[in-house]
C-alpha cells in the first residue's frame, strides 16, 4: 500500500477547483518514450530536440514526417495506463477539474477524460503547413509526406514545436483554470518547457496545493507541497483510493 501524506487526502477531500498536468511520463508505462529518455533504433541518432522543429522539418520534411508517423503508430498501438484511468475518474470528483496535457498521444481521451486541454496539440490530427488548414484524416501515398487538398502544400502535424506558440485558446484556459484552482498537480513532467512549466508556479503564487508526481526529482520538487517519488501509474490510483477511502 502507498504511504500518502493524510494532509494531502484531507486536501483532496476538501478541494473544490482541481487542475492536473501532465506530461511525457504519464505515458512511460504504456510503453512510450518520454522526450528525455534516450532514442532507440534509427532514431537514436537524433535528439527530439532537433526533429520537434519548423527548422527541421523545412529542411528536411519526410525524416520530420517519418518520426511522427512512427510515434502516432506508437501511441496508437499503446493502451491508456492506470495513471490515465485514475485521471479520467478524477474528472468528476471535483467541483471543477481541468486536465491540462503536453502530451500529444491521445492516451487521456482514450482512458475515458472527458476534457483534455492539449497545450502541445496532437499527433492524431496534422494540419497544413502553407494554409494552416487542418484534418483529422488523410491520404498517404506509400509513406511520403501527404499535401493539403485544398492548396497542395504540405501537411504537417498538428503538434507545437520549439520555437512556435500554443494555441492561445488552450493556453488562455490553462491559465484561467491555474489562476482559479486550490489544488494543482504536476504529473510526469520535467517542468522544463515553458509557458506550461510556469503553470505551477503560478497556481504556488495564489496559495494552491501543489502535489508533484514524478518518478525523479525536477525543478519544482523543493516548491511542492507534496512531492510524490514513484509512478503516475502506482500513485495516481492509489491516491484515488485513498480518497474513496476516506470519505
Ligand atoms: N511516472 C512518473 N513520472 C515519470 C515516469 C513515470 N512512470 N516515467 C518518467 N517520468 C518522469 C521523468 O522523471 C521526467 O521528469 O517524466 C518526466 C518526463 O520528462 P520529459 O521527457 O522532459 O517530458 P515532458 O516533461 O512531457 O516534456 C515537456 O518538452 O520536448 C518538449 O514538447 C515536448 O511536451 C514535451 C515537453
């Protein structure tokens, strides 16, 4: 059975404004690769950080296209963990609950979370890289890098890269919903990426209960309230159980 801190049950019992955000370890234990474990395979010879680029992929479009590819029939063959199903059951506890995700692998939508705010955007939906138009669905012509319908130009996916800016209506209710929450967890995420690494900080600022998850430390581990070392897939369920429990 997982020690949890009683003050940290007594705070979820009381807490009215909930927000969670996740990040690439939420998705370790379904099997994905988190953006700072090494490469395996062809990939190994490339950092994340040199194909997550606009820079890369004008250079280089198809080697772009290839990595996400493989990455969307990753995330498409992963199945939701424990940690996205105990998310997913969090969404009604609460008066309000706002998951907020980096991740781009769908898994928290699959787990059952009825409202996913995707900071980073998705791999399942690409868009295109001339007109800007997006689609859920498109023709791959043996792999190579698909063109947009409606102006040729050609389609990339639909994910945030270094260097771009979130979509403003998600990161206008991220903000909304740390400013107004009283408890705010911070799940298998480095924290090294802004603005969704500031988000902590901002819900500290205004006195919320900041419950770090992560199965090393990081940056915000001395500020947490409560800093949980282990799984989001071991912890994320016990804590709801325990939760259950003490009601
Ligand atoms: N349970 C909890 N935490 C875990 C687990 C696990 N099973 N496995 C790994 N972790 C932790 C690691 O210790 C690390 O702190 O998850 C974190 C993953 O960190 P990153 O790989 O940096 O992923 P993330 O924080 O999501 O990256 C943020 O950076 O590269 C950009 O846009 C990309 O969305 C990504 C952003």
């Amino acid at each position: 059975m997982t020690d949890l801190p009683n003050q940290l049950i007594d705070t979820l019992r009381t807490a009215r404004h909930v927000v969670a955000l996740t990040g690439a370890g939420v998705s370790q234990e379904s099997g994905l690769n988190t953006f700072r474990d090494a490469q395996v395979g062809f990939w190994a010879q490339y950092r994340p950080e040199d194909l997550a680029t606009p820079q890369a992929f004008e250079r280089d479009p198809q080697l772009v296209w290839d990595w996400y590819a493989m990455r969307r029939t990753q995330a498409r063959a992963a199945a939701p963990n424990p940690g996205h199903l105990a998310l997913a059951e969090m969404a009604s506890l609460f008066k309000s609950f706002t998951l907020l995700t980096q991740n781009v692998d769908g898994l928290h939508q699959r787990a059952g979370s009825p409202a996913v705010i995707e900071l980073h955007g998705s791999i399942q939906n690409v868009r295109c890289a001339s007109c800007s138009l997006h689609y859920d669905s498109w023709q791959e012509t043996s792999g190579e890098v698909p063109h947009c319908p409606a102006c040729a130009g050609l389609l990339r996916p639909n994910v945030v890269w270094f260097g771009e800016s979130l979509p403003s209506a998600a990161l206008q209710s991220a903000l909304d919903a740390t400013q107004a929450c009283d408890l705010f967890f911070s799940i298998g995420t480095s924290g090294l990426v802004h603005p969704a690494a500031s988000l902590a900080y901002a819900a500290l600022e205004h006195g919320a209960c900041l419950v770090e998850i992560n199965a090393t430390e990081t940056p915000l581990t001395a500020h947490a309230t409560h800093a949980l070392t282990g799984s989001s897939g071991q912890l994320l369920p016990a804590i709801l159980n325990a939760y259950h429990a003490a009601r």
